[in-house]
C-alpha cells in the first residue's frame, strides 16, 4: 500500500462527533468499534491524554464497525453487533447525548443487542420512541457507511486506528506513546494541521 493511504484526507466536518476545543493544535481522529475490546482500551488511554493536555487537544471519533453487515472490509464476521451499536450511537447523536452514549457502549461490549441498545437509551434519559425509529432509518446505515468508506480511503483496517494530525496509529498502544505523539505533533511548525487532515 502506498504511504499516501496511510494519512487521514477527510477533513473535521459538521456531522462528525467532537470533543475539544476547535482550534486545538492537536486533532486526534478515532476510528473504532463498540465491541472491540481493544477500543475500550484506547478509550482509557485517550481520555487521560485529553485530560493531560487539555486544551492542546480535540478527539473525532468515526465508525469503523468490524462487522461484515454494514462494512464490506470485513472478510468474516467478528462482532455480530457492532453494526447495530454504531447506529444506536448515532441515533444518541440526534439528540445531543453521543459522548455519553458512546462511554456507555464501550462499558457494556458485551451486551450490545437491539434491547440493550434501547435500555441504555433510556438509562441516559433519550427519547426510546424517536431512537427505535433512528436505527430503522437508512439515513443513520448512510451515516455510518460515510465513516467505513473514508475509514478506507484512509488505509484502515482494524480497530482502533487512531490520526493524530494526520499521522496513522494503529493499535491500543501505552499511554505514553500517545503523549509522546501529541508532544510532537505540538512542537511542529505551525502546529500541524488543525482539520484533522493533511
């Protein structure tokens, strides 16, 4: 694969989930999946990285499920709900509770049917009646299929892949690795690139 494929080209956008400041010099963009364990374990991690700089940093997390339903990358099937869970997350996004959601899914992979999707819905206060009727809508798998298909222009292929300004990293790596890239990326010039793409 050509090196080109390993730098992230799609830009912050309005529908995608943000947390940080906005003109962080820093962007980390995540693509994950809900059943994957080792998510959850970067998840961790990069909390604490965002705690530890503060406002140096912005997270983007994107959908790159690892099941064969929604992302034709994936060969055989390996999480029969991560599909589903991203469109759950999604419909948590309309109305306004992703980040929550999100923290809730990633404390509860291994229960992530259709029914526990809607228990956790109602746990965080959601309108169930509005979200039941979100993970029908092909609007929500169009949603998703965005993030899988720039997922793949990007060269990725597991979860979780993590761009820091750009730059691939692949893998639930220690938490000093992830300081270590933000560090760098901080003392480039001009800070590198504020899109969350090169």
């Amino acid at each position: 694969m050509h090196a080109q494929a390993f730098r992230l080209t799609e830009p912050v956008s309005p529908v995608d989930h943000v947390v940080g400041p906005e003109h962080a010099p820093v962007t980390v963009v995540e693509y994950g999946d809900f059943e994957c364990p080792s998510c959850k374990q970067a998840t961790g991690t990069v909390k604490l990285m965002l705690a530890r700089f503060d406002q140096q940093v912005r997270l983007v997390f994107r959908h790159f499920p690892l099941d064969a339903s929604c992302n034709p990358n994936v060969q055989r099937q390996m999480h029969d709900n991560a599909c589903l869970a991203a469109y759950a997350a999604e419909c948590a996004g309309k109305q306004r509770r992703f980040w929550e959601y999100h923290d809730l899914l990633f404390e509860n992979g291994e229960r992530l049917g259709r029914d526990a999707l809607v228990t956790y819905a109602q746990r965080i206060g959601l309108d169930t009646s509005a979200f039941e009727r979100c993970l029908e809508d092909p609007a929500t798998r169009a949603r998703v299929a965005a993030d899988v298909e720039a997922a793949t222009r990007a060269g990725v292929n597991s979860t979780p892949t993590l761009f820091i300004n750009g730059r691939l990293v692949e893998g639930a790596l220690e938490r000093g690795y992830y300081d270590y890239a933000v560090i760098i990326e901080r003392h480039l010039p001009q800070g590198g690139s504020r899109n969350g793409a090169s």
